[in-house]
C-alpha cells in the first residue's frame, strides 16, 4: 500500500465515517430529548386542567396558534393524548354488601 493511498484515501474516509457516526448519535439524542419534552408539556397541561377528554383537541390547535408549540409537536400529542383517554380506565369495584 502506497502511503498516499493511505494519506488522501483511508484517513479521509474513516474521518467521514466518525462524523456521520457522531451525527447520527446526535440525532438520537435528540429526538429522545424532544419526546421527553412533550411528555412533560402534556403532564403539566393535564395537571393544570387546560386539557381533558373534551377539550384536547381545541387546546392543542390553540397552543399550535399561539406559537407554543410546532404542528409536527401537536400531532404528536394529539395521539398520546387520544392513546391516552381511549385506554380502558382501570376502576375499583367494591363488593356489594350482603
């Protein structure tokens, strides 16, 4: 192997190959980041009542309209939220007195 091969070739490539690596893992990280985000913007919307069963819908799009949030980040927490209330609710059933 000539040392120019390795020089202008190899050297080159595996550098490209680190930085497309790092990127990716960037982009991971990011994406996880955004998620957990919008779960806790979800959390606290439903702690503080603005959002509920009836009402989801119109509050997401009033938060799209107020610049809060992305389309992109109201879509996404349209469908937790939908996911969300269209689990069966888990109630505790007493027994009936005899």
């Amino acid at each position: 192997m000539d040392p120019n091969e390795f020089l202008f070739l190899i050297l080159p490539l595996a550098a490209l190959v680190a930085i497309l690596i790092v990127v990716v893992f960037y982009l991971a990280i990011k994406e996880d980041n955004v998620r957990h985000k919008e779960v806790e913007t979800l959390n606290e919307l439903m702690r503080t009542g603005a959002v509920d069963k009836e009402n989801f819908s119109a509050a997401l799009q009033g938060l799209v309209r107020d610049k809060i949030i992305d389309e992109d980040s109201c879509e996404r927490l349209r469908k937790l939220l939908e996911d969300s209330f269209n689990e069966p609710e888990e109630t505790c059933s007493q027994p009936e007195p005899a």
